[in-house]
C-alpha cells in the first residue's frame, strides 16, 4: 500500500492555546504497533477539558483526540492479530504519534477490536472511550483509577451473574451512560435505571434500561417506587456535586457509588465506597482488562448486544472539532457523538 509521507493533524499548540491545523510526517509504527489511516475520529468531552484546564502533560504541541476508526494501513514488528486493510477501533492517545485528530495514527495492536460489517466507520468510533470508561467502571479493579470489580461477562461465569440486583446510572443518554446501560444488561442486572431527559425514554429502553426517570424529578423519590431492594452499585456518569450527593445518600450500606469525574462528597461514611475510574486502556490497572475488552467487542458489535451511539458528522474534517467541542461544552448535543472524517480535512494554503 502507498501511502503519502505528510498528513494533516489537529494540534494544541500550547496548554490551554490555540487549534492549529498542520502537516506532519507520518509516523513509522514499532514492536506492537499498527498505523491507522483514520477513516473517523469522535470527539469527547476530555478534549475540550484538557486545552480549558491546561491539563496536558506538555507545553509543546500536542495530538489530542481519543476515539478512532480506520483502516490499517502498516504493522509494526511482531503484530499478527490484524493485518494490513483490516478496519479497526481503539482508544487513542493524547500524543504526537497517537492522537486521533490526525489522517494517519498509531495503536497498539492488542488494543484495537476489529469492525464488524453492520457498523460503519462514523458508528465505530463512537464506542471506544465510552466503552472503556463503562467497562473499567463496573469490571475494573477496586484500586485507584479502578471500578466496582464486578466478573466481567465475557469471563467463565460472568454472562448474566448479576440477575435480580439493581443498578443505577446516572445520566443514561451519555455516551458513558449507553455502555454502561448496554453493559449492565449483558451482566444480568435488574431493574436497570437511569435518569435522561423525557425525549431519550424510548431509546435507553431500546438499549435495555427498564425504568427512566426524568432528569428533573425528584430522583431519590421516584427510586422508592421502582425497588425497595437495597442499591448497592450506583454509576454517576453526570458527576455533578448535587448527583454526588443523592446517589451517596440512597447507596446501600456495603455499595459502592462509581463517579466518572473528580469526587467532590464532602463526607463519606464507614462501608460505603466512592471511587472514580479512569477510562485509560494503554497502563496501569486497567491494560488487562482493555485486551479482554477488546476482544470481546467485535462479537458484542456484531450481535448488536452492544449498539454504538447515534452520529452526527461534521464538515471539513479536522478544521471542525473545534467548533463541535464548544457544541459539547455548551451542553448542546443530546444522545449522540459529533464525528469528524480526518480525511476530509482541506489542504491550508502554502505559507507564502
Ligand atoms: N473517568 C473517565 O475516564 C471518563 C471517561 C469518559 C467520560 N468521562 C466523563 O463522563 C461525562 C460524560 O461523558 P460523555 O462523553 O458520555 O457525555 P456526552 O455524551 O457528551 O453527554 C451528553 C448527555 O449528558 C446528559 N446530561 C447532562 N446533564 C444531565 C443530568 N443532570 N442528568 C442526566 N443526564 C444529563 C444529556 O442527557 P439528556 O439528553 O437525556 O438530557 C446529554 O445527552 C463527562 O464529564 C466526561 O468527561 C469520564
């Protein structure tokens, strides 16, 4: 396969500065590692929070971006579980190499699950970093950047393990929120309940929520009539400091409340555990479950067990993610994923 020796990339120029697109080198791949010609890359809220909060870990350029579908266009040394034409999800990397706002990225290749044909490339790249957070927050270890350690279904004995015990999500519609959702019924759990707006009920029920409560009743209240069963596993994916503080107040003694950013509870209590995940695959606690993820995914996508998340795509490639990340930011997008087509992206003129 030929490919071009310059693409066009996405940068932050400085921690919290400017979007610039550009051209950079392709990247060679090494041991372990596939480049990927990025057919659609999704935006998350993590790349608008990392450039606001100067979260980055350099002052230099960087790649961001962390959902990415494509095509495999080179295999470094020793790869043998894709090969090159294969089309791929993984979760990238905030990194020059890695980053998903580019035409052509790196991937560790035990990282990446192949796409099945029912789902198309924009559909793909909606499922990593929301399937990874949903995943390492009710399967992951109970450490620091952990989950509930809950049996995953895709080991011995864990398909359906949780049959009659409720679980509850907060904000159901997220991308998180639909993993999990879809995730919780493959594990057995029931009732499954989560709070959306009133518009998205028939959708969350079609991913195998059974009971949605109206993101502006009184939640706590309405929980009282759908289980009197102790709640002793709750996912708060809207993390607010008021979602912290009721799903704390009704979680069972013994439970634990998963909150999928900075925990801001200002009392705990003896026996009731709050712990936030991280949705990194690549190190620490969670690689191991990352490679059984991912090989359990194409069958899940292929099955429909798992559904990815609606699509909106947006214009002119990479020069867009700005715009859609503000649209992000803002609370505008309901119940779908802003994808852009990298390859889309209009050439910037010579420099004079
Ligand atoms: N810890 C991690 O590793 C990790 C990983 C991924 C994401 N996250 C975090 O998880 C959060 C969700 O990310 P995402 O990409 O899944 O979000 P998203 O898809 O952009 O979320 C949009 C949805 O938020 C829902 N929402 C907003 N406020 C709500 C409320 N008070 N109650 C219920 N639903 C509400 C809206 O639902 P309706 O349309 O129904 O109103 C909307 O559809 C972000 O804060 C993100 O940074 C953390």
């Amino acid at each position: 396969m030929s490919l071009p020796s310059q693409q066009q990339a996405l940068f932050l120029a400085t921690k919290e500065g400017k979007w610039i697109v550009s051209s950079i080198a392709l990247h060679k791949p090494c041991v372990g590692e596939i480049l990927v010609r990025v057919e659609a890359a999704a935006l998350n809220p993590v790349d608008w929070k990392i450039r606001d909060f100067g979260m980055s870990d350099t002052d230099h350029h960087v790649i961001l971006g962390c959902d990415c579908a494509g095509v495999v266009v080179e295999l470094g040394e020793g790869v043998t579980n894709v090969a090159v034409g294969d089309s791929v999800l993984h979760q990238a990397e905030f990194d020059i190499r890695r980053g998903a706002f580019q035409q052509y990225a790196i991937a560790s290749a035990d990282l990446v699950a192949k796409i099945p044909p029912n789902l198309t490339f924009d559909q793909a790249a909606t499922i990593p970093v929301a399937m990874a957070a949903a995943a390492v927050g009710l399967y992951g270890r109970k450490v620091t950047m952990g989950g509930a350690a809950l049996l995953p279904p895709w080991r011995k004995d864990g398909f359906g393990k949780y049959a009659g015990e409720p679980i509850v999500i907060v904000g159901g519609a997220t991308s998180v929120g639909q993993c999990v959702i879809q995730l919780a019924k493959i594990s057995g759990f029931s009732p499954i309940i989560t709070t959306a707006s009133p518009h998205n009920t028939d959708f969350l029920k079609s991913l195998g929520a059974t009971h949605i409560i109206d993101r502006s009743a009184d939640i706590p209240a309405t929980l009282k009539t759908i289980t009197t069963s102790p709640i002793t596993l709750i996912l708060d994916v809207i993390a607010q400091p008021e979602t912290q503080n009721w799903t704390y107040s009704v979680l069972a003694k013994g439970g634990t409340l998963i909150v999928f950013e900075t925990i801001t509870l200002e009392k705990t209590v003896v026996g009731k555990v709050a712990r936030t995940p991280w949705a990194f695959l690549h190190d620490g606690p969670n690689r191991e479950l990352g490679v059984e993820l991912m090989e359990s995914l194409t069958s899940y996508l292929a099955t429909d067990a798992i559904k990815p998340n609606a699509v909106e795509v947006l214009p002119n490639g990479l020069a867009s993610i700005p715009i859609g990340l503000e649209r992000i930011r803002s609370g505008q997008v309901s119940a779908k994923k802003l994808v852009v087509h990298p390859q889309e992206t209009p050439t910037p003129p010579p420099s004079p």
